[in-house]
C-alpha cells in the first residue's frame, strides 16, 4: 500500500471524466435540500414509494432492522437511519481492536504522509485542509493512519465509536457536495478536502482519534448523538470545543452510537503516529460491518 505519488491520472477514464464534469454543473446545495425535504415527507403514498423503491433497488435486509415492517417507518429519512437489531451487528471483544464505526466499503487504509493523505490513482488531499485548517490537531495526525469506508444506499447508515473516547472539538466546515463514489474519487481532486463534512476529534487511550462524517450529494445534514443536526449555513467554518468542565464532558464507549448520514455518503478514520496497525484484510474494495475488527492498537497485546 504505497503512497509513492507515480501514478498516472491519464488512466481515469472518458464515462468517469464526463460523470464528474457533470457533478461540477450541478447545483449541489439546492438538491440536497429539495432531497431533505422529500425524504422527510410523511405523505403516506410519497413514503411508501420510496421506502419500497429502495429495498428492492438495493436488496436491503429488513430482517436484521429493529423494525422490520417497512410501513411503520414515518419517512423515508427514518427508514434509511433505521436501528438494527443488537445481535445483527457484533462489536469485537478484544481491548485493543478497533472496531469498524459503519457498514461500508473500504475505499483506502494508509499512512498519512507528508502530511497528505492517498484519495485514488493520481489524487491526494492535504490532511490540515481536510481539518479545516486546524493546524494544531493537523500536526497530532502527522505521519499517522487513516481509513476511508464509504457507505452505500444500502448500508446501515449510523456511525458508532472505533474506540471510547472523550470528545474534544467538533468542526463543520462548508463545502461542496460532489457524490463520494469510486468515479468521483478518481477524477475530482482533493474530493474529500472539498466537500462539507462534520470533522469530531477525540481523546482515546491510543492518542488523538478523528472520526470525520463526509457530506455528499443529497447528503445535506449530519447528525451527532450530542448536538443533533450538524449543518450551519456560514461559509467559514465552524468549531465547537468540549475540553471545559470535566462535568460536561461527552465521553462514548466503543461502539456506542456517535451520528447518523441522512443519506449514504464516507467516514474518514485518523489516528496518530505509531497508533495502529490496520487488519490486512482492511484493503481497497473490503466490505466491512459495524463493529468488527478492522485495525489493532499497537501497544496493546491480543486478549
């Protein structure tokens, strides 16, 4: 898995070229929210639809859902964000495994180098700018790993703890909302630096922890179980901090529920120097589950 910057963009090819062109006419913000509001409708004819339209187009398992009667979702929003049974997703019991945080496809395991992170063949992003600037917090990532899964319409769409932590900042930075897909990953540069996000910093045992909810097209809203709906309409970004009072501090276990997408779209995972060891299996195209091991802490030895 090297990052050695030889690759050739020229191979992208002509489809992904003219997909990706099109994506930059569009005008993101306002379909995503002519999406909110659709997905919100509780009209029972639009909801039915939709919610019906989705499991058969992308074959989604309502067994495995804590509700599995498709009519008794209110929206098609509380649908795609609906809970799973507690037996259909196991959280990994060793101490020092990380847990996978989402259902979802590998897109990329890696080092952080120089301060870049590896986006497709012929593409990287700057991990400061993909932090909204925060040098400080960019400079606890230096030469640290990362992990990007990205999330289907198919997929269990809420975000759960890869370890416990005590959450320390949270940062909304504005951005476009090209989709996340393999095509748009391979010819859009710095797309994951681009698009809006919701970046959440952590305090673990293992050092910093950045769990970091990417935006995408239709994805026009982000929820965190601590402040709800995370979505500003500043062009600047924007920080809250959560290291005050010990009393008001916001501390979640591994495999606690920390966000939900509305709407399928990447998680970006950052851990420091000498933090991780990423699974062998954790390679590009992987198919991973909420709570399985995907990585080890490195200075915890196997129960």
């Amino acid at each position: 898995m090297s990052n050695q910057r030889h690759d050739n963009p020229e191979h992208v090819s002509l489809a992904d070229r003219l997909f990706a062109l099109m994506l930059q006419l569009l005008p993101h913000h306002f379909l995503s929210s002519l999406m909110y509001r659709l997905t919100r409708s509780e009209w029972p004819a639009l909801k039915r639809l939709l919610i019906r339209t989705a499991i058969r187009a992308y074959r989604v398992d309502m067994q495995v859902a804590q509700e599995s009667d498709a009519e008794k979702y209110p929206s098609f929003n509380a649908f795609f964000t609906r809970a799973l049974k507690p037996e259909a997703r196991l959280l990994t019991p060793e101490s020092g495994a990380i847990a996978s945080p989402v259902d979802g496809t590998v897109s990329q395991a890696q080092s952080i180098r120089d301060g870049v992170l590896f986006q497709a063949k012929g593409q990287y992003y700057s991990l400061e700018e993909l932090l909204g600037g925060d040098r400080q917090w960019a400079r606890r990532f230096t030469d640290g790993s990362f992990a990007t899964i990205y999330l289907s319409p198919r997929d269990y769409h809420r975000i759960h703890m890869p370890l416990s932590g005590r959450l320390l900042k949270m940062i909304h930075v504005p951005g476009r909302l090209f989709s996340v897909n393999n095509a748009c990953a391979r010819t859009i540069p710095r797309l994951f630096s681009r698009n809006e996000r919701v970046v959440n910093l952590f305090e673990t045992d293992a050092g910093p922890m950045a769990v970091i909810m990417v935006g995408a097209i239709f994805v026009a809203s982000m929820d965190t179980v601590w402040s709800g709906c995370v979505a500003p309409r500043s062009r600047s970004s924007t920080h809250w901090n959560y290291s005050g009072e010990p009393s008001e501090s916001i501390e979640l276990a591994k495999g606690e529920e920390m966000g939900r997408f509305n709407m399928g779209s990447t998680v970006i995972l950052l851990f420091g120097k000498d933090a991780v060891r990423w699974s062998e299996s954790l390679q590009a195209g992987a198919q991973v589950r909420m709570g399985e091991e995907i990585g080890r802490l490195k200075d915890v030895a196997p129960d």
